[in-house]
C-alpha cells in the first residue's frame, strides 16, 4: 500500500510587548543591502549632561512578531518511507540594546538602546529509511541558513566629554554588529539490527558544517580617532566542522535480565584562522601604537572534544518489580580554558514497581575531576607576548587566581529522584520529588554549593471515557553560595589582592511555585477534540551578602515574578484524508525587580536608562495545521 502525507502548520504572528513606553537616544541600522543609515526616529535625546534627557525624546514600543510555517511530505512506498520538510521563521519588531563609550573602569558611559530585530531562518531537511525484517537503514539531511536584515546598530553619543577620552570623541557615533548572516549544514547515516534472540545493535554517524562569513565592522566608526592598522581580513571567514558518532547495545542475558551499554563520541574542529585584533577602546580611544598593548588580542580556534560510555544491567521480576544498576564516564577536552580535560564518573541504582499502584526510587551519584587548574592560561592565550612582557608576573591574570569556573571545577553531585502514583475508579493521582546537590569542595571562590528539591502533585479525573479533567502543583526551591574577592587595579592591587577584609559571600534562595488545570475533550463532536490549559507561576529569589569590613553593602530587595498562561487548542479530521488544528496561547509575565522598577535615566551616574522599565509583559501567538493523506 502506497501512503503519502503532506503537512502544513503556519505560525500567526507572536507578540512580545511591554507594558509601559519607553525613551532612548537617538539608533540607527546600517542596512546591509542599501549601505546607508536609517533613522529609525524611536528618540532623538542629543542631551549633554549625564544621565538627562530632553522633551526631544519619542517613546517606543518594545513588540517583536514572529511568523512561521512548517511544510512536510511523507511518502511510503515498499520497505522505504522518504519525508521532505522546509521550516521558515521570521521575527521583526523592536528589542532593548546596551552600548558604552569609554576607555576604563573609571569613564565608561552606557545607554540602553531601542534596537530593530528583522531576521529570518530557514531550514530544508530530508530522510529516507529503509527497514525489512530485523534490519533499518536510514539517512537524515539537513540544510539551515540565518539572514539578518541590517548589519549594524548605530548610536550618536550623547554624553559630555570625560577625562581619559579623545578629545572630539564625544561627538562620535558608537556601533554593534547585529547577528551575522550565517549557514549551517549536517548529514546522518544510521542502521540497527535485531537477532531473533533480542540483541539489539544500532549505530549512526553525523557530519556537520557552520559557516559564517559576514563583513566585519570598522574598528571604530568615529572620525577624530587615529586608527594605523587595519583589520587582520575582511570578515571573519568562520567555519567549525562538526563529527558524531554512537552506538547501542542491548544484550537479553536471561528471560529476566539484560546488559545494555552505549558509546557517544564528538567533535568541534573550529577551522577559523588566527587573527590578531587590535582595537580602539570604546570608541573613544585611539588605537594603540604597536601590539605591546592590552587592547591587542588573538581570536584563536575554539575546539572541543566530548566522549562518554555507558554501561547498565536490568533485572525484572515475574511480577512488576525491575531494578536497574548503571555506571558511566565522560571525557570532555576544551582549546585554550583553564581546565584542558574534565573527567566525570557516574553511577546510579534505581527500583521500579508498575501497575495501577506504582512508585520508583532513583539515587545518582558523581564524581567530576577537573585536574590542574591553569588559572591565567586564557590570558596568557589571547594576549601577545610583546604585551605580557610588559606586565609583572604576579599580574598575570583576568580573575582571581583562587576563583574557579563551576562548568570546570572538581565537583561532587549527590541526586535522588522518587515517584508514588495510583489510580482506583475515574480518578488516578501522582506525586513526584526530587533532590540534587553539587559540591564544589576545592573551589575557594566563586560557586561553592548549589542545592535543588522540589516537589509535583497531579490529580486527575475521567469525567466521560472520551473527557478527562486533571490539575497540578508544583514546589521547587534552590539555594547556591558563591564566595569572592572584591580587589581594585592600578595602585590599589596590591593592598587589595591579598586582603581578607575584602572577601564577599552571597547566598541565593529561589522559590518556585506553580499552579494548573487541564481539560480535554476528545470527542465533543464527531472527529474532533478541544483542549484547553490553564497554568501560573510565581518565582521568588532573595539574596543575601556578607562582606569584610572593607566593603560596604546594603540588602538586596527580593525579586518576584508572576506568569500566567492559557492555552486553547482545537482539532478536526474531515473524512479520511485531511485533518485541521488550530492552538492560540496568551502569555503574561508581571514582575517586581529593584534592578528596574523606578529607574530612571538619572538614577545610575553616568548611565541613560529607559524612563520607564518592563514590569508587564504580554504574550501571544496563534498557529494552524493542516495534514492531507492521499
């Protein structure tokens, strides 16, 4: 029999808005087609006096829509099954951006940005399976490219001059590059076998490429700075190759028991050349002399390596018992980092009772061994040695010598995860929970301890055979303690580096609590089904710092956050060849958070902020499928 699918879902326009108008300075796009500036006209604030803004100012609107649409084809024809899909996404609107002028710590100015978004991704994919028997054989494609309609965001400064500056340099423009137009591609060859005795081997292997070649920006587009070497190329002529491999085996030892183990193996080869950037900083700066400075730096390849293999054996009793044992490794190598491999040794026992009354109990433990930490080796990478001569030895770093980065450092992970669940009549019921600590024993700065449990409650009803009724609770807390050294450059390191009285202790605690209700109907008419989610969550996080006695701190109000949700979801098959849904969501977020509320531009010396923040959010998109069998 001969079966072919073709599948339609489009994506209506999803709206992303703040509650309140905002005002900012003056942005414009560099337009990559037209090459030319844009005067977006979202604020014309050309004020010199930090922080203020004038009655010149234009509010706008921070909204993003997206549009999309999803196409596939399925054909089956004898022991093959080929599909087809093209997916195109694009969002436009308007974003928040932050841009600086300044050279040092001590004469930096920033301004938040009204930032245009106009981007669009496309993907094209393709597989053809072939499967007779204990045998399959499969081939995946796939093909995505990212083109971003304007190149650059541009701003005029409008701060006064500063010492450390050019002078003329406050009358220059400032620039970002926008997200670059970029294409990736990756191909999968798979196969499996089965014996007639249940062993079970599968393989697959991936080839990837991304590619990224956009037009650098100027070094600086401000006219009055001296700018004596060019750039190292045109543009960054970027591409990283990507390689995968896996395998599977699962072995029957007994009716009872069996043996499975797996073997993952990838690699990032990031082919991008070396070059040597030696920047103007900040705009406001000219550009060093000779590659003698700090502000010189080698982009250098970023390559990764990750291994890993697992091994578990399976016991099942007659009745509905299963226990299971696992032991696992994981090897991951990482170019120019402070740690050049980490090595992670996993095991876990878990137990499992199915039925109309069942529970499960999890317990995992790890072990992550990080080796020697080579604190300044970073620095000493992407630096040049003509600079480094010129630095003390003892100076040699970018962060405290004693600070550890959590992704790399040695750490002990104690998880538990357990289940009890039961139904009895129309009515079935579930609770969940689960524990997870990490300890960072060797770390003296930076994340010490970080501790997650939470908590899930379902309860659900069968109204009808064909309507079910169900709602949820959730709890989650999680506690981390991260601890440091708050020392100064210049004539203050010294003094500061090594002092104790300038330690800090901050320790986070997140509540999140959360709330929903479900109901579905499968048949409210015939060939149909309506759906419809109602949910909300509250997140709550309070900070708490100690310090020396040579810092000074203040409490930190706590940060709340509220999002609701509703989701409506209906579906329709008419006869036997074509099926319609449709699903429209609405989204609010609400928060309250000292970072923002009551900011105002003159609130933070020498920062211009937007004249009102984003505590009210809102949310919402629409989407319609259609699949045809013919």
């Amino acid at each position: 029999m001969r079966t072919a699918i073709a599948a339609v879902a489009l994506m209506l326009p999803l709206a992303a808005t703040a509650g309140a108008p905002a005002h900012t300075v003056e942005v414009r796009i560099d337009d990559a087609d037209a090459a030319q500036r844009i005067d977006l006209r979202l604020g014309t604030s050309r004020t010199r006096t930090r922080g203020a803004q004038d009655a010149e100012a234009e509010p706008f609107e921070v909204r993003t829509l997206r549009e999309s649409l999803d196409a596939g084809w399925r054909r089956r024809f004898d022991a093959w099954q080929v599909d087809a899909g093209l997916r195109v996404e694009r969002r436009h609107g308007t974003s928040v951006a932050g841009g600086t002028f300044g050279s040092t710590g001590g004469n930096v100015r920033a301004a938040v940005l009204a930032a245009p978004v106009d981007h669009e991704t496309r993907e094209w994919r393709f597989s053809a399976t072939w499967q007779r028997d204990a045998m399959l054989f499969r081939i995946e494609g796939l093909l995505a490219a990212f083109e971003n309609a304007h190149r650059s965001l541009q701003w005029q400064n409008p701060f006064p001059a500063v010492a450390g500056w050019v002078p003329g340099a406050a009358d220059g423009i400032g620039a970002l590059a926008e997200a670059p137009d970029n294409r990736a591609h990756d191909f999968v060859v798979a196969w499996a076998w089965q014996s007639p005795g249940g062993v079970r081997l599968d393989a697959d292997a991936g080839l990837g490429q991304h590619e990224q070649n956009e037009p650098l920006l100027p070094y600086t587009m401000n006219p009055v700075l001296a700018v004596t070497r060019g750039l190292p190329r045109a543009s960054l002529d970027g591409r990283v190759d990507r390689r995968r491999m896996q395998a599977r085996l699962r072995v029957p030892m007994t009716h009872t028991t069996a043996f499975d183990a797996r073997w993952r193996a990838e690699r990032s080869d990031d082919r991008t050349a070396p070059a040597l950037f030696l920047y103007p900083a900040g705009d406001v700066a000219n550009q060093p002399a000779t590659p003698a400075s700090g502000r010189a730096r080698w982009r250098l390849p970023r390559d990764f390596r990750r291994e890993r293999i697992d091994a578990g054996w399976q016991w099942r009793s007659a009745r509905r018992d299963r226990v299971r044992v696992e032991l696992g490794h994981e090897a991951i190598e990482r170019a120019y980092a402070e740690v050049a491999e980490t090595r992670e040794t996993r095991f876990a026992a878990e137990w499992r009772r199915n039925g109309a009354r069942n529970a499960h109990l999890r317990v995992e433990r790890a072990t992550r061994d990080s080796g020697a930490y080579r604190d300044n080796l970073p620095w000493h990478a992407y630096h040049t040695d003509a600079y480094i001569e010129t630095v003390a030895p003892g100076m040699r770093f970018e962060n405290h010598p004693l600070l550890r980065r959590f992704n790399l450092a040695d750490r002990e992970r104690t998880a538990v995860r357990a289940g009890l669940g039961s139904s009895w009549g129309a009515w079935h019921a579930g609770l969940l929970g689960s524990y997870r600590d990490d300890a960072y024993g060797d770390s003296v700065f930076g994340l010490t301890d970080s501790r997650q449990v939470g908590v899930h409650l379902d309860v659900g009803y069968a109204v009808t055979g064909s309507q079910h009724l169900s709602t949820w609770v959730s709890l989650e807390s999680w506690e981390s303690r991260q601890d440091g050294r708050h020392f100064r450059g210049g004539g203050f390191f010294a003094a500061d580096f090594g002092n104790p009285d300038r330690d800090w202790r901050a320790v986070t605690d997140d509540q999140i609590r959360g709330l929903g209700v479900n109901w579905r109907h499968d048949a409210p008419w015939r060939d149909g089904s309506i759906g419809l989610d109602l949910s909300h969550m509250r997140s709550r996080a309070e900070v708490a710092v100690a310090a020396g006695p040579a810092i000074s701190t203040a409490p930190l109000r706590p940060v709340v956050a509220d999002i609701s949700r509703a989701s409506l979801e209906v579906a329709h098959r008419f006869g036997e060849r074509l099926s319609v849904r449709a699903a429209a969501t609405y989204e609010r977020w609400r928060s309250r958070d000292w970072a923002t509320d009551g900011v105002t531009p003159t609130t933070v010396s020498g920062v211009l902020g937007l004249t009102e923040g984003f505590p009210d959010r809102g949310l919402s998109w629409a989407s319609v499928s259609v699949e045809w069998r013919f």
